[in-house]
C-alpha cells in the first residue's frame, strides 16, 4: 500500500456511479482529497477520506490555468506530499502530473490494484459497469488493463 493516496474527483464520481466507492478504501486505506475535489463530488465524503489543502495557492493557480481546479488542487497537494500517488483520469491532468514527475495511476489503476490484492476476483464486471456510465474507456486500454490484470477477453 503506497503511504499516502491522493483522489481527484473522477474518481470518487466514477465508483461511486457503478457502487463501489468502497473499492477505493479496501485498496487503500485511508485517502486524502482537496477542499476543491470535496466540492466538485458534491457528497458527503466517508470519514475514510481526509480533506487536505495544498499550501502553495500560487501552484494550484497556475494549474488551474491549464485543468480544472480540482486536478490542479490534488496536483499542487502531491507536489507537497514526498512520496505520494495521485489517482486522474483526465489526460491533460494526467499529463501534467508526469511532467512534474509525479507518480499517477487511475480509477482503472485501483480496479487492477484491487484484483492483484486479492480484494476482487475479476475486474470485468467493474469495467462493465464503468462502460455504462460516461466513463471513455477506448478498446485498447479495456484490452491493456485486461492484459494487466491476467484476464482474457
């Protein structure tokens, strides 16, 4: 389990959509989001996610010039967190938080995690449920999250 989870909204939209944002704890633990992220949700957040401002306003600002606040929010707090991965699915976010060097993973990235933890048998039925929602997942990266949990199509 990695020491500290940092959630952008998607996330949290996503398994809460198809049911499981208990998925997120399971895997792991406790996770921290921003009072920006918390608003974007616009639900009561479990007591298992911690709302954590990023101390650099400056930072959060100049992000938000190029995604929106939220991302910009979890990416400024991962900035300050050593250590730390950040859960986006945009790809601009996604994009920006590599070029800082930070490490990333998605809401695909936690299914895979919770299937190699032994937490779910098979990501499948979550993938399933994730394509009946407006979530975009194209084929090759259904195939390639497939590929890297062991399953076949």
């Amino acid at each position: 389990m990695p020491d500290i989870i940092i959630s952008d909204t998607s996330c949290f939209i996503i398994l809460t959509n198809i049911g499981h944002l208990d998925l997120l704890q399971q895997v792991y633990g406790n996770v921290i989001t921003t009072p920006e992220v918390a608003t974007e949700y616009s639900l009561k957040l479990p007591d298992w996610v911690h709302i954590v401002s990023p101390a650099n306003i400056n930072m959060q600002n100049m992000l938000a010039q190029y995604i929106d606040m939220g991302e910009a929010s979890a990416i400024a707090l991962g900035i300050e967190i050593e250590g730390c991965t950040i859960i986006l699915d945009d790809y601009s976010a996604r994009k920006m938080a590599e070029k800082l060097n930070l490490a990333i993973t998605g809401t695909i990235g936690v299914i895979i995690k919770a299937k190699k933890d032994g937490i779910i048998t098979s990501i499948k039925p979550f993938i399933e449920r994730l394509k009946a929602t407006n979530f975009r997942l194209s084929p090759s990266l259904y195939d390639e999250a497939l590929k890297e949990a062991g399953e076949s199509k």
